[in-house]
C-alpha cells in the first residue's frame, strides 16, 4: 500500500507540474494576446495618421497650382489692363487728329497681324514638343499661344516698322 501511495503521490506531482506548466504557457498565451491587441490598436491609430498626412499632402501640393493660376491670372489682366489704357489713350488723340487716326488704323492692322503670327508660330512651336499627338498638352499650347500674342501687341507698342515708316 505504501508504494501505492507513494506511486499515487508521484502521480500527483508530476500532474501538478504539468498542470503549471500548462498555466505558464496559458499566462504567457494572454501576454502574447494582448501584445497582438496593443500592435492591432496602434496599427489603426498609425493608418488613422497616415490618412490624415495623405490628406495634408494632397492639399499641399495644390497649393502651388493655386498660386500659380492667381499669378497669371494676375499678369494676364495687367497686360490686358495696359492695353485696354493705351488704346484708348491713343484712341482719344486720334479722334483729335484724322491723319493720326488713320496711322491708328494702319496700327492695329499692322499690331494684329504680327500677333496673330506670333501665336500661330508658339502655337506650331508648343505642339511640336510633343512626341505624339496624343500627348499634346492643348491647355499648356493655348496658354502659351495667348501670351506670345499678348506679348507681340506689348512690343508693338514700341513701334512697328510697317507703320513707322510710312510717311505721315
């Protein structure tokens, strides 16, 4: 009987080992669970984050192309503006005066046509950076055309040799 109890109490031992080592390995389990909870937490925060940088970022990068439509517009309707003050600047002394009224007229013909050349010539000279036609950026030819036409009515101001030598 005694090595009945005595086996029963090696028995008993080696089940309350196991028994802790299945509690160590159980406790160690929750640890590792809530490690995966907290990285899973963080992971959620971290994208919440990433979302809102993306979202900063993107505002950022429109920022210049704002920046730049108001700049051009600006300068577009400066040079519009000194034209428009010009013209009928000398508009006013033309109705003064025929003969120059007439030198006005041979002007803005003359001013006309050279702009005109002008942007067909920026135009031809933009499309043909492309390689293909599908890659033609139109807004960008558009643009460039108008301010080249813009810029030849600004030089004419300085005069034209169509109009400067004629006789007056």
């Amino acid at each position: 009987m005694e090595n009945e109890q005595k086996e029963m109490w090696e028995r008993l031992t080696a089940v309350e080992q196991s028994t802790k080592s299945a509690h160590h390995r159980l406790d160690s389990l929750d640890k590792l669970t809530e490690s995966v909870h907290i990285i899973a937490t963080e992971t959620k925060a971290m994208r919440e984050d990433v979302n809102d940088i993306t979202e900063r970022v993107d505002e950022i990068e429109k920022r210049p192309n704002k920046r730049y439509e108001t700049v051009v517009g600006a300068i577009l309707t400066a040079l519009v503006g000194g034209l428009i003050g010009y013209f009928v600047k000398m508009l006013g002394f033309s109705i003064l005066n025929f003969r120059r009224y007439i030198k006005m007229k041979d002007w803005f013909k003359a001013a006309g046509i050279g702009a005109i050349k002008t942007i067909a010539q920026t135009a031809i000279a933009t499309i043909g950076t492309a390689a293909v036609l599908g890659d033609v950026n139109w807004v960008m030819v558009a643009s460039a055309a108008a301010l080249a036409g813009v810029l030849s009515l600004l030089t004419s101001v300085a005069g034209l040799p169509e109009v400067n030598n004629e006789k007056e």
